[in-house]
C-alpha cells in the first residue's frame, strides 16, 4: 500500500482595529521533513481577527491542494474559535464563519484535523500576515527549489522568488519584527480601574451593563476607590483625562477618581459597558444554572452565543476595541484614566497580549484593580501592569510615565 504524503498547514490572520485593516499568512510544509513549500501573505482589506483567520486558513488549504494534491492534512492554528468549530465541536452561528466554513470544508480533503498551537508556536504564519499589513508582501511565494504544483491559482497573484525585481537578498527590505517588546512611536497610556463593588459584586449575581439594573458602588466599594485614586494621585498631572463607562457604577467610579486626582474631566464611552446578560442580569450563576441551563452550556461552549437579550463575547469585544481605537485616536500620545468593567477589561488585555478571546476565562481580575496598557503608533501594544491592588505600590511606581 502506497503511503499517503502529510503536510503541514500552518496558518493565521490578524486585523489591526478588529475591524480594521487585515491580512492572512499560511505556510504549508512537509510533515516529515518540517520543509517550506510555499507561503502566503496577503491583505484582505478591512475585516475582522476571525476572518481574517478563517481566511489564512484558507489560503493553506489552496496551497496543499495545489503544491500537494492528495496528500493527508493537518491544519496548526492559534485560533481556538477555527479550530473548534472546523472540528465540529462547536456551532457556527455567524453568517459570515458560516460561509468561511464552508468554503474551508469544501477545499479540505477528506481526513484533515485541525489542531489548536500555542500563538508562540504559530510565528511564521504570523510573520506573513504582518509583512502584508506592513506592504512588504503580498501573495503566494516559494522557496528556493520548491515547486509551485499546477500553477497558480485563479484570481491570485503568485510570486515567485526567481521573478523578484529584487537582484539578490541584500537588496530586499528588511521585514519588520514580527515580534518584541513594546512598539515605536507616539505612545499613548491607559491606566484602567475596575469599578469598586456593589450589591450585586458581593453577591456574586451576573450585572451587566446599560440594559440592566444598575445597583451603585456600596461604601465597601466607595472605599475601594479612594484607595486606587490615593494610589493613582503622584500621576495626576500626567492625566489627560477619565474616560468612563456610563454604567452607574463605573461612572461613580470615575467621579470618585476625578476628585482624588485633582477634578479631571469625566467623559462617557458607552463602548466600555459591561457585557448585557439579558435575562440573567440580577441572578447568580447557580440561578441561570438552573433557571436557563442549556443556554448557559451554549454560552460557555462559544464565544458567539448570547442569552437571550444580551450579548455574546464576540460582540462585546467588537464594540470594546472599536471603542479603544477612539480612545486612542482622541488622546494620542497622553495617558488617560479608564474605568470600566471585568469582560471589557479581560478583553482589552487579550488583545493587547495577541492571545485568543477565550483567554479572558483564564484572567483574576479584582473589584478596583488597576491595569495599564501602552499603545504605540505602530499599533503594538504594551500590558505594562495587570489586576494590581494597593499597598503593591512599589511595582506600579517602577514603571516610566
């Protein structure tokens, strides 16, 4: 019997704003050897983290069906959302994935898995994906004395390295580095404070944003903040501004916040409330659980489930990061107090650490805590300092402001 060949498809996508300008890498190599065959660094224009995902791996599924037809597939992603619902484990409700999917499935021969890979183990899909946000590429290429199968694919451009206008190595640019610490440009810092606690905190019960009963802080969670802002005071004249939630609580937060640092102005972004639990709000975990069970399952098992009334996690971090880049836009290069929630916070992290969305069930994050994230003009983010209380005052002041 004929062994049947194994290769390697290795694939990402990234969207700087999400949404925002997007771009795919996908590597296709041989199994055995661990060899290159071919490439992929695209842009795709404005879309979001998961498309841009679902299209990387389509770009590595095209590759093996023309670089390697017939042969046995495995597809490494850092993308647990792709790689859960491809392997049929969890419900594509999106329109768009739905669509994606498919056309996934439809490239895929039959026995291909798909296997989720820390985001470290996934760098060179990386690298393409951000050398065509960069401009440094764009399409298909293979490496010296690779093949390129049957010719290119319709509708793509297919770059070879012997067609480069580039005469040897030495004239080509230099790709910037995919990774590293901190960025380059403007920065501008955010110094994020979770609101103190409430009623509904100390109880445990789901309390979700605008749509929902807004208990204020209690005078346990009132305390709370004096002793951030107390802590937070030797910066106050490097403050631009608070932006807050207008959820009660978080805006009471942030009134406390401003009196402690010298009467800043207070400014509402609805885009930083917490997530809407519908008709959970109020209640605890063990209520929904056995009030709404198997809704609650669906809602643990995808990030785009909702309950009904509320919002799933893909919604919240949509409108969460679009509200980032406004922050971003209207305060570059100052620092600026932001009060908000657990899931928007969780999610300003994960981003700023590249890490998947799920990665917010994997985060302690205290009533009152203080995080502190930098963004550059580059695009790169910073976490600086992550679910920090008083009296740690020493590692919050060995940070550069």
């Amino acid at each position: 019997m004929t062994k049947r060949r194994r290769v390697l498809v290795e694939a990402d996508g990234g969207s700087r704003g999400n949404p925002g300008p997007a771009a795919y890498g996908a590597v296709l190599k041989d199994a055995e050897t661990g060899a290159t065959l071919a490439e992929d660094g695209t842009a795709i224009g404005r879309a979001s983290n998961n498309v841009a995902e679902y299209r990387g791996l389509i770009a590595g599924l095209r590759l093996a069906a023309e670089v390697a037809p017939g042969a046995l597939v495995e597809a490494r992603l850092d993308s647990k959302l792709v790689v859960e619902q491809m392997s049929g484990r969890w419900k594509i409700k999106h329109p768009d994935m739905q669509v994606l999917a498919r056309e996934a499935a439809e490239i895929a021969p039959a026995g291909t898995t798909y296997t989720w890979v820390p985001r470290a183990d996934n760098a060179h899909a990386d690298r393409l994906a951000n050398e065509a946000l960069d401009g440094v590429r764009d399409g298909v290429s293979f490496p010296p004395g690779a093949t390129g199968g049957g010719g290119g694919f319709a509708g793509e451009s297919v770059i070879e390295e012997i067609e480069s206008p580039l005469e040897s190595p030495q004239d080509r640019p230099a790709p910037p580095p995919a990774r590293g610490w901190g960025g380059e440009g403007e920065a501008t810092t955010v110094i994020i404070v979770r609101h103190g606690v409430t009623k509904h905190t100390s109880a445990k019960r789901f309390s979700g944003g605008l749509g929902g009963d807004n208990p204020p802080l209690n005078e346990e969670g009132r305390h709370q903040i004096r002793l951030a802002g107390e802590w937070l005071a030797p910066m106050a004249d490097h403050v631009d501004v608070i932006v807050s939630s207008p959820v009660r609580r978080t805006r009471e937060s942030g009134d406390l916040l401003s009196e402690l640092l010298g009467g800043v102005e207070v400014i509402d972004e609805p885009g930083f409330a917490e997530m809407e639990f519908g008709h959970w709000d109020g209640l605890t975990f063990a209520e929904v659980s056995d009030q709404h069970g198997p809704e609650l399952t669906a809602w643990l098992g995808s990030l785009d489930v909702a309950p009904s009334g509320g919002e799933s996690f893909l919604a919240v971090q949509e409108r969460v990061l679009a509200a980032r880049d406004r922050l971003v836009a209207a305060h570059a290069g100052r620092t600026v107090v932001l009060t908000s929630h657990v899931t928007p916070i969780k999610t300003l992290v994960a981003d700023a650490l590249q890490a998947p969305l799920d990665a917010v069930f994997r985060m302690e994050l205290s009533p009152a805590s203080i995080s502190v994230i930098t963004y550059f003009a580059d695009g790169r983010a910073s976490l600086r300092l992550f679910n920090a209380l008083p009296p740690d005052r020493d590692a919050f002041a060995s940070s550069a402001w």
